[in-house]
C-alpha cells in the first residue's frame, strides 16, 4: 500500500488493544512493514502483548515466516 501515513502513538496504542481484546491467546500477527512503519521500539506490540496477543514487527517476510512457523513450546497442552 501506499499513500499512508504511519499511525501517531494512541492509534497505535488503540489499534494493538483492539486486536488483542478480539483474539487473545488465539492467534500469532507478524506485522511486515518498513522501517518508517516499524519504529520507535515495538510500543505495539508491548501493548498488545499486555493484553495477550503474541505479535511481532517485521521488516523482511521470510523472517516474519519463520517467526510464525516457529513451534511455541510455551504453550499449554489442550484439554481433551
């Protein structure tokens, strides 16, 4: 895309809450974007790991796939 301007820090802010309300513990968001995207430290995604959504910026997509393939050994077992 083109012709958008990066978010300012509270659409960030609120952007990341309102993911992470709808789907915590749920899904994995690999963001790729630029750096003028990307910057400013991962504020974001802190938010969005606060309320528990696991998510992380990225400047390439192979590394962005590889962070999502990745196996999570963190994770609970399900219940059955």
């Amino acid at each position: 895309m083109t012709g958008l301007r990066p978010p300012r820090f509270l659409e960030r802010y609120q952007f990341a809450g309102h993911i992470a309300s709808d789907a915590p513990g749920k899904v994995k968001i690999a963001h790729v974007a630029s750096r003028m995207w990307v910057r400013s430290g991962k504020f974001s995604i802190l938010v969005a790991k606060n309320r528990g959504l696991d998510a992380e910026n990225f400047l390439s997509e192979p590394d962005a796939l590889k962070w999502l393939l990745k196996t999570d050994t963190k994770l609970p077992p399900e219940n059955t």
